[in-house]
C-alpha cells in the first residue's frame, strides 16, 4: 500500500455497498478510492460522517437532457441545471441520450449533444445513441466508430411514428448492435394497438387526460415487450427493456428470463409511488403525471416493487424528461383543453429519484439497503459498461461518493428542489432519507444544501463495451446473424 497521504479520508461511517455494510473509512487520493479499512492515516481533509451512511454516487441510466424529442418540443433543462439537481439527489453520473431524427447523422448528433454538454455539466455524463434511421452509413460506418469511442448503447423504439423501427429495421439494428458488442436498449410498447385505440376514443368524445391510461394499456406493455423479446431472440442479443410498468411487463421478463434468455429490465420511481388516479384532475394538473408508459393502478405498482426486490427488474432509472408546463416547448403547449394524445409526456426525477426509492424502499421494508444501492448505482453500471468505475465503493473505483442522513426528513416542492422547473409531480410528499454530501472523483459538489462544484467539473465518459452485451448461448434457430452461417457443421449443409 502506498504511504503517500490521502487527499481526503472519510472517517466513522457505514460503507454500504451492493454486498455488504461495515463500518469502516475511506482514503481517496486522486479521484479514486484508494483504501478501505479502519483508521486510515491522516489527510488533507478529513471528513466526519459519523451517523451517515457512505454511500457509491447514484447512477441513473435513463435521462433526457437538452433533448429535442418526436414532437418537436425540447426539454426545459441544459446539462449544468440537471446535473446539479443530479448532484443534489446523490447522483454522480448520468447517462442521458444522443437522439437521431430521420434523417440526421449519427455522428452530427453525437457532435451536437457533446457540444451541448461541454463545460456545463458538474457530475460525470455519458450518452446512449437513439437510432431511428436504420442506413448503411449509420449502422457500417457511424455506430462501429462511435462504439469504438466508447457510446457502447444504442436505444431503439417500437412506438411512436416519428420514431419507431418497423420489424426488419429493428432487427438490422439489433444485429449491428450485437455485432459492436454494444447493448440494446427498447422502448416496447405496441404502436399499432395505440395508434387504433386511441382514434376510438377520440372518436368517441374520450380526450380527456385521464383517458391516457385506457389508451396506452398494460396489455400494449406486455404484447411489446414479448415482441421485443422475440426479435432479440432470432438475433441472439441481450437486451434491456426501460420503464417496466405492469405486471404484464413483469411477467413477460420474467418468461423470458425462465427460458434463460438474457434480458434485462428497468423501472422508474414514478411506477412505484404514483397510480394513474393522478390524472383524474384538472388539465393543468394531471399533465403532471402524463408519461409513456402511463401511470397504473396499485396492484401493478405492487407488482413492480415485488419484481425490483426479487431481481426481476435488473435496474432503477428516473426517465426523467423535463418539460414546462406552458409555451411552445411545454406539456400543454397545445392548450389547457389538449386531448390525452397531445400532452407532452415526460416527467422530472433527477433529484427526486434516490429519496423516493430510499423513502419508499428501504425506509418501507420492500429493499434492503444492499439492494438499493445495486439497482440505482452498482447493476446500472455494469449493464453500460462503468464496472468497477462507478457505482461501487471498491479499490481504483472513481472516488463518487454520497454521505446519506437515513434519518432526514423532506417534504418534497419546487421550493426544496434545484431543477428551476417551477413544478414537481412529487410535490406535498414527505421522504426519509436524504444525501447530505455528494462527492464526483473526490471533489464535494454540494454539501448540507449548498451547491460548492463548479460547471464543467464533470467529464464525458467513454464507456466499456459491457460484458452483459454478449450473447450466452448459441442462437436458438442453430444460424448465426451476424456471421452468417450455421453454428454446426451438420446444419451448413
């Protein structure tokens, strides 16, 4: 062990990670954690977190940030006002999404976005590539490069006209993908069953929000996502399924799992504390809580909660998409009388998103601490290529690191918040639980309610492709896409 002095040393707290807790202090000198055990040398700052849990920076994987989305309509953040509300919250790291429009260059995209976060972000960001125009250039020339350079995510969607992959781009897509060892991300719901129920309603005088629910059911979850899983299955590619939101969805993940495929799954704190009776309110208010998949009842929200505890659902994200609520980029930019199908969807969650799984979780009985800290930190960065780097308080690991009050109590408004939005869908709920300190490789962003990192601090991560990526077993049809022949001799015939 090196007897060079510690840049920091954090002293009497309770180190918890996704396999144990002990109490024990942390050495962190350049950035990165360099010792763990009781009584560590002296330093150039020592922090006391006596009573405070030490906790690995969250990493939340599923975040659109400066983004211009189908509609047209870009979200209310930039990359310093969301990453501070992050850092506030107790995460350290974001992925959020470089998002193709047909089109577009893959690599102008990927160009736009970085500009766009450069010197303004004060926790270390990466990108998931959004795919949506399946051309030779993008998949043999743009995605190869952009991989190699360390995007090694590529986001498809099966729904949405101006974004959805027909099934044989989707499966050109996917095979690229499996191809750059990169991992696939798919947004599944069915679009056609959407599209047909939603002109019955509207035929029919149901345009009001609360319709939202009824119109994009769980049953379009659950078709999609089977879907999903049949066409990864024919190209022989993990993937992972974001925003997990019904028991269908569940028990569609868990089918598949059973059959030892190798798919992965997201939910999202708005599936486990809201219900759709949110959207039985006046229009300005129930736009709050529109987003996609929509919100559903208590009974699929325990459903969710049982499967994020027992491992079905792989990993905890906030999908957060930031929009105001009025003018030309807002949620009811169409006015306040929009028809469900013309709200923007989307819903804030970047500081909120710890406190309430914390809250709600952990504080409630449904996780252990352990678990919390493996489905919001540690599994999200080894499913995008961040093992052993974030996530985790371990040896050589980036010194991101949360001081927690388990004790702390909030009640959460647009006045306890740092995002600047003027609205929150969590407003007037009471969370236990709060970080208290948040530290990206080393240096404090914020501390005790006040903002102390500076714009630019956080770097853009060039991502390992993840070993979750690769296929584990042969292909089930005996011939490989991606090869382009039979697996065995006898079959090459």
């Amino acid at each position: 062990m090196s007897t060079e002095p510690f840049d920091v040393v954090i002293r009497h707290g309770r180190v918890v990670t996704s396999r144990g807790t002990e109490d024990t202090d942390v050495g962190i000198r350049g950035g990165r954690i360099a010792a763990i055990g009781p009584g560590l040398s002296a330093a150039g700052e020592t922090i006391d977190a006596r009573g405070l849990l030490v906790l690995p920076g969250g990493v939340d994987a599923h975040c659109h940030i400066d983004q211009m989305v189908s509609s047209g309509a870009r979200t209310a953040d930039d990359f310093e006002s969301a990453s501070v509300a992050a850092a506030f919250g107790g995460t350290t790291t974001l992925i959020s999404f470089a998002a193709q429009h047909r089109g577009q260059s893959l690599r102008a995209v990927v160009e736009d976005y970085k500009s766009r976060a450069h010197g303004k972000s004060v926790v270390d960001y990466g990108f998931h590539l959004i795919l949506t125009d399946a051309t030779a250039q993008t998949l043999d020339h743009d995605l190869p490069a952009l991989v190699d350079e360390g995007f090694t995510s590529v986001k498809i969607y099966l729904t949405y006209d101006a974004l959805r992959l027909d099934d044989r781009a989707a499966l050109d897509v996917l095979t690229a993908i499996r191809r750059e060892g990169a991992m696939p991300l798919i947004h599944a719901e069915s679009h056609d069953l959407i599209a047909w129920f939603t002109d019955r309603l509207l035929q029919s005088g149901h345009r009001q929000i609360q319709h939202l629910a009824t119109a994009r059911p769980s049953l379009a979850e659950r078709d999609a996502v089977h879907h999903a899983v049949s066409l990864a299955e024919l190209v022989n590619v993990p993937i992972l399924l974001v925003h997990m939101s019904s028991a269908d969805a569940v028990e569609q993940v868990r089918w598949a799992r059973n059959r030892g495929m190798p798919v992965y799954a997201e939910t999202c704190p708005q599936y486990l504390v809201l219900t759709a009776d949110s959207l039985r309110q006046p229009a300005f208010e129930a736009a709050k809580f529109c987003c996609s998949p929509p919100l559903r009842d208590k009974t699929n929200q325990d459903a969710v909660w049982s499967a994020l505890a027992d491992g079905t659902l792989s990993i905890l994200s906030s999908d957060h998409s930031a929009f105001e609520m009025e003018g030309p980029d807002g949620k009811l930019r169409d006015g306040p009388d929009s028809a469900f199908n013309r709200v923007q969807y989307g819903m804030p969650g970047l500081e909120t998103r710890l406190p309430l799984i914390f809250s709600e979780g952990v504080v409630g009985g449904r996780l252990s601490l352990e678990r919390f800290v493996e489905v919001t930190a540690t599994e999200p960065a080894r499913l995008y290529g961040l093992s052993g780097r974030k996530g985790v308080i371990a040896l050589g690991a980036d010194a991101d690191i949360v001081l927690w009050d388990a004790k702390r109590r909030m009640t959460i408004s647009p006045d306890t918040l740092h995002d600047g939005l003027g609205w929150t869908p969590y407003d007037g709920r009471q969370v236990t639980g709060m970080p208290v300190t948040t530290m990206v490789r080393g240096t404090v962003i914020c501390r005790d309610g006040e903002r102390v990192g500076t714009s630019g601090h956080g770097q853009l991560l060039a991502r390992d492709r993840p070993e979750a990526s690769l296929p584990t077993a042969p292909p089930r049809t005996g011939f490989d896409v991606v090869s382009n022949r039979f697996v065995c001799e006898e079959l090459d015939q």
